[in-house]
C-alpha cells in the first residue's frame, strides 16, 4: 500500500469534501516518496491495473456512498502491487476517516445517545464501539501512556491533522484507524458482499 499525504491542515478546517481529498490524491505517486513499500527500490513504479471499491462519507449530513476507483502500481524491482489509497481514506474500510471521527465526536461531546448517533450514520452500535476502541488505542499509541492519560479525545481529536496521520503511517507502518488485522470493519448495509477484503 502506498499512502500519499497532501493535507496538513487540521481534519476539522477541511472545507472540501472527503471525495474531493481523494481526487486531487489519486493517480499519482507525485505526493508519495516514490518507493516500493516492499523492497524499497526507488523509480520502479508503475501504474498497473485499478479496482473500485465503496466510500462512505457525510454529505448534507447524512451518510453518502460512491464508488470510487484505486490505481494500483507495479514494481518493476520486486514485482509486488501496491494500492494507492488517499490519506482521506482507511484502509480496509469503506467509512472514509472523517466520517469515522465525526461519529466519534458526537459520541464523546455526548450530542446524541449511542443508538441515535448510530441510526444518523447507518451503522450498528457494535461498529461505533469497534472504532471508539481502535481510536482510542492509536491516541495512545501516537501521545504515549502519560501524555494520553491527560488529554481528553475530543481534545486530541480537535488537535488531529495531515501532519499527525502522516507521522502516524511513517513511524507504525499502518494507519490511524487502521484495523490491526487488516480486515474490514462493518461494511455498510446491504454491501457486505462487495465490501469485504478490499484495500
Ligand atoms: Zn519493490
């Protein structure tokens, strides 16, 4: 997998929207260090084949879904493939990552009881708590137990930028929200025989 980051901002001052995000990163390697996640070759890549998969993100207020296409590069070193999959996105799953984090922050401002934040985003109340407990595993991971032990979530989530998610990916080699076993998190509704196994 490859990652572009071209967004440094703070995630909540993004004025574009998430498939917006996705296009002026996709298709190219130009945001990218250019080396294979593999082997590490540099200028070997190519662009290869692409597939198209599911995203998720909130428009008007209410759950949107398209489909979008994802460039895969092939290198010319080693031989593997990559996904170039846009930082507005996470891996493996089709709820893009302000999508995941503004139903987390009506969760911790206590803006709506669980099963309504639930029934807004259309998913299930299992799915809220899954990412809840991945979110809160990776604020610990990136602040270190003292320093997340005294920030509150929605102060870190307020802090969130490109920058944090960029250093996030570099220093773990997976990403924010990422699920560790690189399985999909709750595919939306009605898609769970597209949605699984995806990039
Ligand atoms: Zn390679």
């Amino acid at each position: 997998m490859i990652r572009p980051f071209t967004v440094f901002c703070k995630l909540n001052r993004i004025s574009f929207s998430d498939r917006q995000w996705l296009e002026k990163e996709a298709g190219s390697l130009s945001h990218t260090d250019g080396v294979c996640p593999v082997c590490h070759a540099g200028a070997s890549l190519s662009p290869f084949a692409s597939y198209t998969r599911y995203l998720v993100e909130w428009k008007d207020s209410l759950p949107a879904t398209h489909e979008i296409t994802v460039q895969r590069y092939l290198c010319s070193s080693c031989g593997h493939t990559h996904a170039l999959l846009s930082s507005a996105l996470v891996p493996y799953s089709s709820y893009s990552l302000r999508f995941i984090l503004m139903v987390l922050r009506d969760h911790f401002l206590g803006r709506a009881c669980v099963q309504k934040i639930c029934e807004r985003a259309g998913i299930s109340v299992s799915t809220l708590y899954r990412w809840k407990t991945l979110f809160l595993a990776h604020k610990a991971l990136w602040l270190g137990i003292l320093e997340d032990m005294g920030t509150p979530a929605g102060t870190f989530m307020d802090g969130m930028d490109g920058a944090l998610l960029q250093g996030f990916y570099r220093k773990f080699l997976f990403s924010f929200l990422q699920h560790p076993r690189g399985t999909s998190a709750d595919p939306p509704r009605g898609m769970q025989g597209r949605a699984s196994g995806f990039t």
